[in-house]
C-alpha cells in the first residue's frame, strides 16, 4: 500500500466518485487512477466502490471504514510535514509567555535578553496579569507558557515545572523602628502594623493570612496591590509596612527603604512555568525553558513535556534542588 494510493482514494471521493475529474485534480491521467485504485482493492481483498458498468455508483460499507483511516493517516502525514517545517526554522517564530508582574519585572528580563541573543529571529510576546487573567489567557492557544506563583488549583489543566523559590521581605521606611531592632521579627511585631501587600497574598492562596491566624493574631491589611513598585510607594506614603517577594527590593531602593528579612515566619514560594500537554517545543522554547530551569537537565525537560500528570512531573524534577531568587542583597536570601 503506498500513500499515493490513498491520496488517489480520496481524491476520488471528493471529486464525487468521478475518476476523470479526481485525476485533473492530482495532475495525472485517468488510467493511472484507476489502475492505483484496482492495486489497493487487490492488495486489500476489498472491493471499496460498487460500480455501474465502468463507473463507480457508491462507496461500500468496506470503502467507507478505509476512506475514514485513509484520511486519518493524510491528516497525520500532513502534521509531520508541518513538523519538519518547523524544525528546519526553528531559529524563527513567536513565544508568548503571560506572567505575573513580579516575574515579568524583576526576573524575565535577563532570561528573555539571553533567548533574544541566541535567536534574533524570534519575535517575543509578554502578556502580564494576574493568576485568574493568566488562567483565562492559556485558554488562548497563542499562549506558548504561563509563569505564576502559587494558586496551583486555576492551573490544573497545564504541567507545571518549578523554575526558583522566593521569599517574602518586610519594607518599611529607613528610619522606621522596626530597622532597630537587635533581634529578628516575629508575627506579634508584625500585628502591631498596617500591612501593605500583593492582592493574591490575602485573597487567593491565603499563605499571609494563615501565618497570621495560626498564631491567633488578626493581620492589618490596609492595602493590597498587584505591582510590587506600588506597595513600596505606599510604603513611602506611610500608608504601612510592606511584604514583598525578596527580588522586588531593588538597589534604588536602599536610599530611602529597608528590606528586612523574616526568618521562617512565611512559606517559601515556588515560581513555576506551565505548559499545556505534549507540547512539541520548538528550539527556542527548549532553551527558554533551560535559562528559566537552569537546575533541570534537558533530559528532564523533555520528559516533561510527555507526562501525562502534574504527579508525574513531581517524580521528574522533585529531586532537583530548587535556586532562590531574592534580590540584588545577598543577605536577603534566607535559609529554608
């Protein structure tokens, strides 16, 4: 059986189970049709037509079970045809990543600088938003990755690969009393302030407030945001105290704030990239994914984009230690 045979098959087919205008449609002669179509029946066993004469009048229950594979296997032929396309420019295309603001600014950049160096050709989207709005944009399937935090329940339909921890950090104005302190902070110092945080924190996966609660302590929140630049700036204002990820206190911000390390008091936080189910990585976005996980192999990654679970992804890389992302000051970065 050879493709060709098929493709004379449906052709046939399509063109209303008239051989003369099947063979205009694949340039050839009406001859060569039938003769193909005559090989395929013999080879089969199967008469696939019934005829009238020398015309073909219907498509026996036989040749109706063929046509349906036969197309089948067209549309896969077609798919690998793409394939190849695609590998042979895979130094060209689109990714698109939607992301948190907090990823977006203070970690994306140099890893999207590095991709952008090794492949000029590819033009890079990135879509910022919240968790809800990231989970409504991965159900667009011009979405290639989504990289959040947290809030694993709105994700269940992707794989989820852990890219760095981070911790949280309290900011408060440089000559706030909390920078005098000679021992480290505990949640009661904490209560006794108005709080300013990341709207997620309070509202979605609830980590902040449960640290609160399970020390009977009610938390002051007086205002939440989705940028870490405008918690800081309402700190400046005087409006609170902030929590923020480690890597939001940037240099700039040492002339007039102090981050202040809280040793064990908030669950560490896991940053992962999502991709949806067999996933066929193009080149560029093997190696997105390598300057994101640096800690996985490419093995590992591979593998990942077959699991046929988020458990099974757990087994893949829940051996690889996770890096930690807190910032431009090392001594933000505090042991787990």
């Amino acid at each position: 059986m050879k493709l060709q045979q098929l493709k004379y098959l449906l052709a046939i087919v399509d063109n209303g189970l008239n051989i003369t205008a099947a063979a205009d449609r694949m340039f050839t002669s009406q001859p060569g049709v039938s003769k193909q179509l005559k090989l395929l029946e013999d080879e089969l066993g199967l008469q696939l037509f019934a005829r009238k004469g020398k015309s073909l009048h219907r498509i026996t229950r036989a040749g109706e079970h063929v046509v349906l594979h036969a197309r089948s296997i067209m549309s896969e032929v077609e798919h690998i045809r793409s394939l190849a396309e695609g590998f042979y420019r895979e130094e060209e295309g689109t990714l698109t990543i939607a992301a948190t603001n907090t990823q977006a600014r203070y970690v994306l950049p140099e890893i999207l600088r590095n991709l952008r160096r090794q492949y000029p050709k590819v033009r890079l989207n990135l879509r910022q938003g919240t968790s809800d709005q990231i989970a409504d944009m991965m159900s667009s399937s011009d979405i290639d990755f989504a990289i959040a935090s947290g809030s694993d329940h709105r994700f269940g339909n992707l794989l989820r690969l852990p890219g760095y921890q981070w911790d949280r950090v309290i900011v408060v104005p440089s000559n706030h009393k909390l920078t005098k302190l000679d021992r480290n902070l505990t949640l009661d110092d904490l209560a006794d302030y108005p709080l300013v945080s990341y709207a997620f924190s309070f509202e979605d996966d609830q980590t902040l407030n449960n640290a609160f609660l399970a020390r009977g302590l009610d938390a002051k929140i007086v205002f939440t945001a989705r940028d870490s630049e405008v918690v800081k700036n309402y700190v400046r204002m005087g409006v609170g105290i902030g929590v923020v990820a480690g890597m939001a206190y940037e240099p700039t911000d040492k002339k007039d704030l102090t981050a202040i390390p809280v040793k064990g008091l908030f669950p560490r936080t896991t940053t992962w990239v999502g991709i949806r189910k067999n996933t066929l990585l193009r080149c560029y976005m093997a190696d997105f994914l390598r300057l994101f996980a640096p800690h996985l192999s490419g093995d590992q990654i591979e593998r990942v984009t077959h699991a046929g679970s988020q458990r099974e992804v757990n087994e893949l890389v829940g051996s690889a230690g996770l890096p930690v992302r807190n910032g431009f000051d090392s001594k933000l970065s505090v042991a787990a």
